[in-house]
C-alpha cells in the first residue's frame, strides 16, 4: 500500500464507522473538492448499495454558479438524494441578519441554516470535508467531534482517539461532525483526485476571469460584492484553491490548466490553501469563533 491507499482505507473505515454508530447521519457537500472526494470515498465505502446517508448542502445564494451547476449535475450521476438549505429562507424570516457594508459576506450565516437543518432533520452525525492542514482551529479538532445541543464546539470537550478508536456516544439533541479526511492534506486530496480521475468545479483550473482587487486578494467581480466606483475591473487568469461563497473566497493568478501542474504549483505555495479566504481573516481566531458558534 502506498500512502494514499493507507489514508483512503482510514477514510472509508470511518465513513463506515459513521454508518455503524448513528442513525441519522448526512454528508455536508459544498461542491468543493473535499466534499467531492468525500463522495469518491463513500462510493468505495457502500456500493454497490445506496449511501446510509443524504447529501446536505448550505446554499448562501452566493455560490459560483459553476459549482452549483456541477453540484446538481453530480447529484444526478450518482442517484443520490441532496437536501439544501437555503440562507435566504432564514435572512426572509428574520432568524439571520444580513450583514451590511462594502465586505458584507453571508458565510458566517451559513451556521444558522445548517443547525436548522440539522435540527429539522434530526440528523446526529454530519460529515465534512475538514482537514488539519487548513487551518490551526481545524488542527486541533478530533475527527469525532462532538457538538452540544446548540451546535457549539468545545474544545475542552473533544475525546481521545487512541488506536483510532472513536466514541459516537452522545446525548438527545447533541450532534457529532466526523472529518474522514482529517489526516489528509491538500496535496494529498490533489494527488487523489488525479489517482481516481475525479471529476471537479471548472474554476479550480485556470482560466479567464473578471476580478477586482479587495483587501490586497483578488476576488470575482460580482454584485455580490457590493462593487462601486472605486473598484475597478480587471480581466485576469485565475483559479481558485478553495470553494466558499464568492464574497469570500478569493482566486489566486494561475496559468495551470492541468492537475500535474496545479500540484507543482501548490508544493511550491508559500501561502496556505485558506489565505485566500476572507471570512480566515477578521481575526487571529475567526474559525475558532465560527466553530464555537455551531460552524461547520
């Protein structure tokens, strides 16, 4: 076994896991290439049968429309069933509260639609596609992690996970978020993604794109952004690592249009996959904070 069969056993034993231990799981999905592998996993993990769990997706109304697009396309390939949860349904109620101003992002809204979501499904477990490389919050969380019955993290809270061993015990009304690829990195999902020949949103390959300079990244020139006149448009080849609402995801200057090259590029990258995300960087311990507050 070389290590990415060792990281994709550890990943399809704990999606099994997953199936053994819950009775409601789900599969969180954002169209990213995490969330996409999490599926490749799951296919290897439960077919020829169906999946033991939907597929969730917590849809801003801010998303590229390449990935929704994809995402719908996905869905239908592979015959399993999606239920989405809309942000605007909850900014219409008055349960969330848009955010104003020239940087206003609804990713940080994402957390109220997705723990009402939860809760009107009754799911208690949700898989994502979280990493320890990502992030320095994400580095410390346990690949069982346990949320409360308001869906905040604790860090003080999180199991050992001797000899991968993993306890799904919880209490009515609390919930666990299980990361099977918690131990991969980016590289790692990339070089898997060209093993299997995944297929993946068009905008993480370069191509031609209108941006506008924000906070010294460039991101997509869209309404979203609550554009005016002091931004100004320019045409540029971009691609983007990550996948998140537009208002903060931010694309990185690239000429890479094939995976061999996109995986040099990135083994010579000085900056992590999520410095190009805003919503990182409103302070030291924004993930934290997000996480602690029910977040993915």
């Amino acid at each position: 076994m070389d290590y990415l069969d060792q990281l994709e056993a550890e990943a399809i034993a704990i999606l099994r896991e997953v199936a053994g231990q819950f009775e409601k799981p789900a599969l969180l999905f954002s169209g990213g290439k995490d969330s996409i592998t999490l599926v490749r996993l799951a296919e290897k993990a439960f077919r020829p049968g169906k999946f033991p769990f939907p597929l969730v997706h917590v849809d801003t109304g801010h998303n590229f429309p390449e990935v929704i697009e994809f995402r719908d396309r996905m869905v239908k390939r592979i015959g399993e069933k999606l239920i989405v949860g809309h942000v605007q349904d909850a900014i219409d109620s008055g349960r969330a509260i848009e955010q104003k101003g020239k940087n206003a992002s609804r990713n940080a809204l994402q957390t109220v639609t997705l723990l009402e979501t939860i809760e009107k499904n009754q799911f208690d477990a949700c898989i994502g596609g979280a990493r320890r490389d990502e992030e320095k919050a994400r580095a410390k969380e346990r690949i069982f992690s346990v949320r409360d019955e308001f869906g905040q993290w604790d860090p003080k809270r999180q199991r050992p996970e001797l000899w991968n061993t993993f306890n799904g015990k919880i209490h009515k009304g609390e919930n666990v978020r299980v990361f099977p690829i918690s131990n991969w990195t980016e590289l790692d999902v990339w070089n898997y993604i060209k093993r299997e020949n995944i297929e993946i949103p068009s905008i993480y390959y370069s191509h031609k794109r209108d941006v506008i300079e924000r906070n010294g990244v460039w991101m997509a020139a869209h309404e979203f952004l609550n554009m005016d006149a002091d931004d100004k448009i320019y045409n540029k080849s971009v691609r983007f690592r990550t996948v998140g609402d537009m208002t903060c995801t931010a694309a990185v200057e690239s000429e890479k249009t094939e995976i061999d090259d996109i995986i040099l590029e990135i083994s010579q990258s000085k900056i992590s996959e999520r410095g190009a995300r805003m919503d990182d960087k409103v302070s030291e311990a924004a993930m934290e904070d997000r996480k602690k507050g029910g977040y993915f």
